[in-house]
C-alpha cells in the first residue's frame, strides 16, 4: 500500500522554527533609494503580530535575507528575533549553520521565500511557504502559497497557518479576546 505524502497542514504542525526571507516576504520587494543613496524598506505590522505570536505559542522564528541592511537589523531587534542571517550569499550554508546553532531538524523547520535564491532552503525544510507574488519556480515547488503578497500580509497568513495546524490560534484569539494579550505590537 503506497504511502501518501504529507499534506501541508501535516507538515505545519510540526514546525518549531519559522524561516523568513526579507525581499518580497516581509517587505513588497521595493527597494527605494534616498539622494544619499541610503535604502528604505516597508515592514507590515501584522506580519509582525504575527512572527511575536509564534514566539508566544512556542516557535523560533529567524531571517536569513541576501541583502545586508540596517533597516533589518533595527527590525529585527525591535521583533526580538535574535537568528539574523544578512548578506547572505549562500543560503543553504546560512541554513546549515542555523540547523546546528539551534539543534533542529531541517523537518522542524519552515521556510517562507520568494525567488530561485529561496530554493536551495526550501526544498530542504520540512514546511516550505511562498507569496502569492512569488516566481512560479518558487510557487511550484512550495507546500503551501499565501493568498497575500510579500509585504502585504503573507508572512501573518503563513503564522496563522502554523498555528492553526499546532492547535494553538484558538487560545490565542481567546486571550486577544480578553485582554490578556498585551505588548505585542507587530
């Protein structure tokens, strides 16, 4: 008897460390310059609701991103995440070395990416998330596709998943619900 493979939701329950890519996940993509040429980027506040609710349900969550930004540090700071890749060339080996510094499993892990660079952890992790906007490369190969775009939400629909597969949205909204939720501005 052939065994089926995992559905998403199966392979979401068993997440503990959430992976973001920036560019195009936790931003739209768009890149705007100032005369100085400094860069600037767009952050979505409930994407980050959302991140700070996986760490209160339990799950890590870290970024490893292509580009190397102040901007990402100061965000990343401001969300507590303190597994930050910047300037990442090689992101498998970036993921490898995230693997060992935390003791998962790639299986324990999920990964949101939006382009080819993306690949190379995507098809590793054991949960693999895309934008609705991503490359169609990126979107073939993901177990799961948000009805968001990068920076517009997709990275809180991604959060929402895992914690509905981790039978732990209820409780949350539950305590969202009467107050007891405090602090978690995204």
């Amino acid at each position: 008897m052939a065994i089926a493979p995992p559905t998403a939701t199966e392979r979401a329950s068993r997440v503990k460390l959430m992976i973001f890519d920036v560019d195009g996940v936790l931003t739209d993509g768009g890149l705007l310059f100032t005369a100085e040429g400094d860069t600037m980027k767009g952050f979505n506040s409930m994407d980050g609701h959302g991140m700070k609710l996986l760490r209160q349900a339990g799950i890590e969550t870290a970024i490893i991103t292509g580009r190397k930004s102040g901007i990402v540090a100061a965000r990343a700071k401001e969300m507590n995440i303190t597994h930050v890749y910047q300037g990442v060339q090689d992101k498998p080996q970036a993921f490898a070395d995230l693997l060992q510094q935390t003791g998962m499993t790639a299986e324990e892990c999920g990964y949101m990416g939006d382009d080819w660079v993306d690949l190379g952890v995507m098809l590793k992790v054991g949960f693999a998330a895309a934008p609705a906007n991503s490359h169609p490369e990126v979107i073939a190969r993901a177990h799961w596709v948000s009805e968001a775009r990068g920076g517009h939400g997709a990275a809180r629909e991604v959060c929402d998943t895992l914690l509905r597969a981790q039978h732990k949205y209820e409780a949350l909204l539950a305590a969202a619900c009467s107050g007891e939720q405090r602090g978690l501005v995204g």
